[in-house]
C-alpha cells in the first residue's frame, strides 16, 4: 500500500497551510490550542464558521452539490491534520456533523432546499434533542410525545444534557407519535424551531461552573409536519444513521498526535525522563496510529457513499478511550501543577460563572500546564456522550460477532 502523498495531495496540504497562515488570526489559535471542551465557546466557532463559508470549505465532508467541498479522502485528512496543528477551533457538528448529512440522505427535497444553505451560512445554529431524564443509553425509551393535530404535530416533553442550546435556534428531536410494543417503532424524527411558542430552555451549571448544557422542555408546541425527516414512526431508522456519523464520521486521529505532541514538550520542559512513562506515551501513539488507520478506512467508504456501518461504534470508544489516556498522561506530565482549578486561563467552550479571574490574579504555573485539569475533568464525559462506550460494545457484540 502506498501511503505517499502525491504532487497534487502536496499542492493542496500546501493550499490548506497557506490559507490557515493567513485566517487564523492569534485570537482563534489561542482559543483553538487552550480548548478543554470539545465545543469552542459561540463567537469563537462562529467567527471561525464564517471565515470558513466564505472560502467555500466550511462543509469538508459534504458533496459539492448541497454546498460542500467535495473532497476526496486523502484532502479532508490533509484538512483535519493541518488544522489539528495549526491549533484551528472546531466548528459545531449538530448542524454541519450530524444533522445536515442526516437531512442529505433522508430529506425531501423542499427540506434540503431550505435547510442546508443556512447550516452553510450559519444562520441557522443546531443543537440535538435526544436524551431525557429517563433515557439516555436506553434512548428508544424516550417519552416526548408528538400528538398528531392534522397539518401538526402537539408536542409536549423534556430533553436533557442539550449542548448549546440556549443558543440554538433549531433543535433536531427524537419524538414519539405512537406506543408500540416494539419501543423503536413509533419514533420519528422531527425539527423544531426554537423560538416555537412553549419551547423553554434552562442551563444545567456543572461543578467546573460551566454551563453548557441545558434542559429543554416542550409544552404544546406546534411543528408542521413538513419537518418531519424521514417517515412518520421511523425515525429509529433515521437516528441510527445521524449516530454512525455522530460516533464515527470524523477524524480524531491528527488532534490526538498534536496532544501526544504537547505532552512529550511539557514533560521535556519539567524535566521528566521516566522511562516508564516514556513508554506509556510510546503506547498511546501506536494506539493513535492503529485509530487513524480505520479512521482512514472509514473516510474512504464515506467518500464512496457507504454509511461508516458498526466501525463508527469502535472508532468512539475507541477514540474517548484514548483521549481520556491522553488528559492522564497530561496530568502526570505536569505533576503539581495541575492542583489548581483555573478555568478563566483558558477556552472551556462556555461561560464558568463560579469562577473569575481577581483582577490582581496571576494564573499559576507555566501557560502549557493551564488547560490540563480543566481538559481531564470534561473529558470524563467522553465515554458517555454519544451513546457509552458499554453500548457501544453491545453493539459491535451483535453487528460484528453476531451475539
């Protein structure tokens, strides 16, 4: 197999370098590089949303007739790598990651038409309304119910754990238009506009004082049926296929290796040359590698047309897995100097509200030990998000191994 880049994959990697040189202003880098989340706080992701449209690459993995760039495998990898070092923010994926593929595989035509020029743009900001209070990993238990009343749907009920949602003006709902014995059927896929009379959002504040996620309740809300995704009751359908690009449509790898990159620096700068740790990161960059191979494979049958199919499963648990090694590896890099909480030194993707930097308050330690803490506790919610990494494994035990 030859995994040389060609003179034209090198024009391009060159093009990619050239354009972040020039747009990536010292702000968005430092927002990019000092990210503890992986959600970039609004104006950063939309700034960098912006300057990324009027390019025309704000959509790599899209065809290039609903807008996006139409690259091949080998440029959106070039792309992610480029990015990942030059310290580029991420965009939000609810809209150009999750629900604008769903709507270029199972939309109608009026919906693709209306929805994924805004997405393009911008103007339209999304976030997901899966899990309830009572279903999370279970999520085909979910309850909001959406009552049929001729041209509409009534829909009443409570989602939870809803990233961005205080700004969002467009959610994409799991609802339930019917009960049947069956808890998959009877689910359908439906987008709601938050500024729907009955829609009320309330922030869920989290020990770290971020404030990201919310609670969205639904009372009598009223939605066309035109925004209907899919059929009516098969939603299940279309939710399978929004989560294999949720779990498994990207590329982890070229940020893991600037991490591992990161690590190897601080620990050279504090001195630590434990040959027992050395191996520990040794370990994790051939785990990172083995990760970008599939992530490889799994681009290539994107670009095909193929959905990523149960490698998406892996390619999560996976992907959370070492990144939770990584923030380990960082912490002990650092040593002491990840004690302090300081969540006001660096991009946590959200207001902290709990804590504020004195005016007279230098932060402590070295710059590069600042995001450390702050990136290891939010990133124990990796292995949960997204539907848990035990799911994850019940699902590769029964579309892999046939248990």
């Amino acid at each position: 197999m030859d995994l040389s880049w060609s003179d034209t994959d090198l024009r391009f990697r060159d093009e990619v370098h050239a354009f972040l040189d020039a747009e990536l202003t010292p702000d968005l880098r430092k927002a990019g590089k000092s990210l503890t989340s992986v959600y970039a706080d609004y104006d950063v992701t939309m700034e960098w949303h912006r300057i990324l449209y009027k390019k025309g690459w704000v959509a790599p993995a899209w065809p290039k007739e609903f807008g996006g760039t139409g690259w091949n495998v080998v440029q959106r990898f070039i792309w992610a790598s480029e990015t990942a070092s030059a310290g580029a923010p991420p965009l939000s994926p609810m809209g150009l990651g999750m629900c604008g593929p769903v709507i270029i595989g199972h939309g109608t035509p009026a919906q693709k038409a209306h929805y994924l020029p805004r997405m393009l743009s911008g103007e339209d900001f999304w976030c997901q309304g899966y899990s309830e209070p009572g279903s999370g990993s279970d999520l085909a238990s979910l309850q909001m119910s959406a009552k049929d009343a001729g041209a509409h749907f009534v829909c009443n009920g409570h989602k939870i754990w809803t990233t961005h949602a205080h700004l969002a003006n467009w959610i994409f709902c799991l609802v339930r238009t019917s009960k049947e014995d069956i808890p998959q059927r009877g689910i359908t896929f439906l987008l709601i506009d938050m500024k729907s009379p009955g829609v009320t959002v309330k922030p869920i504040v989290f020990a770290s004082g971020e404030a990201v996620q919310n609670e969205v309740f639904f009372t009598d809300v009223k939605v066309p049926k035109a925004n209907v995704v899919g059929r009516v009751g098969d939603g299940w359908t279309v939710a399978k296929y929004l989560m294999l690009f949720e779990r498994g449509g990207g590329t982890s790898a070229p940020s893991h290796r600037v991490r591992l990159s990161r690590i190897r620096e601080i620990a050279r700068a504090e001195g630590n040359d434990d040959p027992e740790f050395a191996a520990k990161v040794a370990d994790a960059a051939i785990q990172v590698e083995a990760m970008g191979a599939m992530e490889l494979r799994t681009m290539s049958a994107l670009s095909s047309g193929q959905a990523p199919g149960p490698e998406s499963s892996m390619l999560k648990m996976v992907s959370t897995d070492l990144s939770q090694r990584l923030t380990e590896l960082a912490l002990e890099a650092v040593g002491y100097y990840a004690m302090p909480f300081q969540p006001f030194t660096v991009a946590t993707g959200g207001p902290t509200p709990g804590f504020h930097r004195l005016s007279n308050q230098e932060p402590v330690g070295p710059e590069y030990s600042w995001p450390v803490m702050a990136k290891y506790l939010n990133d124990r919610a990796g292995s949960i998000y997204a539907g848990t990494n035990e799911v994850q494994r019940n699902i590769l035990a029964k579309a892999v191994l046939g248990l």
